[in-house]
C-alpha cells in the first residue's frame, strides 16, 4: 500500500460473510490551471458504504449490518487504489468520481461563466473571434473585454463598473478573470470626430446607391458587404452606438 493515502473502517468488517458495496461518497479537492486556490492542497477522500447480512446464534433471519471504508490521500493515489480494487464495481466508481469533480469544479468557480476547466478555451476562442473579425472588417472600431454594469450614484447619475468588481471578488480572482478576458480593441477610426464618421458613414452608402440605382438590393450582395447574420444593412443608430461602457 502507497504511503500517500491511509484506510480505515468505521468498525472492523465481519469476517465470516462478503459485504455488498452500497454507494460510494467522494469528497474531492483538486486545484486547475488558472482557478487554482494556493491556500488548498490537493486531496481525495472516498468513503465505500458495505452492506452484510449476518446469522447471528439462535436466530433464523439474517440481520443486516453497515461498515464503511475510508481511503484518504493524493487524488492521484486514491483513484489508482479503486480502479485497481473496485473490480465489479469499477463503472460506479468512475461515474460517483466525476460527480465529485464536477462538484469541485463548480465550487472553484466563483463568477458567471463557464466552469474552471473550459474557461481557457473559451478564453482562445475569444482571442480567434476578435482576431478573425479585425482581419476581416478592418476599418470597423471595436472593442471587447470584461463585461460592466451600471450602478447607480445618485437621482440621476450612475456609473459602469467591472462585473467582477461588482461581485466582489478578491484581487487576485479579478486577475484571474483579466487574464481570461482580456480587453481586445482595435481603432481605425479613433480620433475622427463624429462628423467624419458620419461622412464615412454616408460615402459607403452613396457607393451601394450606384450600384443599385432602383433602391433594392439583392440579399445576396447584402450578405457579402455585411456583417449582419442575416444579410441587411446596419442603420445609422446601429453604426453610432457606443462600442463599449467607456464611451
């Protein structure tokens, strides 16, 4: 047996009869990549629940007793001591041990998006998105980040804050959730004041008017020139909306 986990019994096992393995309960801590909790070691504790029915002296029914076996130690440690033990009972160990790392993994995850262990591929699909669309639309401002809520500040007055702010999270949580979701921008057109962004606006316009002089517009070049989901042409509200909480 590995020096790294221990095994007890709440009460020695009856000798003279095979026990029925019931249910297994696992409590499990782990740390993951970006979540993990410097202030928690890594540890496993599953506890194997035994049934056995005993003829006791003088009895004719069989009275059924309950043992439990504890097995503490290394994640690591503990999984290989059950798959190397559970034999019948392998498949419901496996399923009782991924129910238990969900539940670790929920409990790391402290603000509103996915849980720990697919946050950093959410984290490069962003980046591959914003990439994708700068190279595509070169000319578009934008810019994407963490997400802000209004708070309120007076009768008339509020101001945007960082979501992970607003939930309170620790310094060290809200790194966390900077490094995941980094502020993406890109600003061709910073600087243009509003009546040249207008003119650029109206000039992209004029350019389609003489394309298509009847006014209607094929949906197909539409979904081309675009990047509306359906086809279509942006309005004017929608092409000098705020690109985000700053402005």
């Amino acid at each position: 047996m590995s020096k790294k986990i221990s095994i007890s019994w709440n009460k020695s096992p009856p000798k003279e009869v095979a026990g029925k393995l019931e249910f297994y309960e696992i409590d499990l801590h782990q740390n993951y990549g970006l979540l993990s909790d410097p202030d928690r070691q890594d540890h496993a504790t599953v506890k194997t629940h035994f049934s056995y029915s005993i003829v006791k002296n003088g009895k004719f029914f069989p009275e059924t007793q309950s043992r439990v076996r504890t097995v503490y130690g290394t994640p690591s440690e503990v999984y290989d001591y059950h798959m190397k033990n559970a034999n019948a009972s392998k498949e419901m160990f496996v399923r009782a041990w991924q129910v238990a790392k969900d539940r670790d993994l929920s409990s790391l995850t402290v603000f509103p998006y996915k849980p720990a262990y697919v946050n950093e591929k959410i984290s490069e699909e962003i980046n591959k998105l914003q990439n994708n669309f700068k190279n595509t639309y070169k000319n578009v401002d934008f810019s994407v980040g963490e997400a802000y809520i209004p708070i309120k500040t007076g009768d008339k007055t509020a101001k945007y804050v960082k979501y992970s702010e607003h939930l309170k999270l620790t310094s060290e949580q809200q790194k966390q959730v900077s490094k995941l979701i980094p502020t993406y921008e890109n600003l061709p057109n910073k600087g243009q004041s509003i009546e040249e962004s207008i003119d650029a606006v109206l000039e992209s316009y004029r350019g389609i008017s003489l394309l298509f002089p009847s006014g209607k517009i094929p949906k197909e070049f539409a979904s081309q020139v675009s990047p509306m989901r359906e086809g279509g042409l942006a309005t004017m509200e929608y092409m000098t909306r705020p690109i985000n909480a700053q402005r």
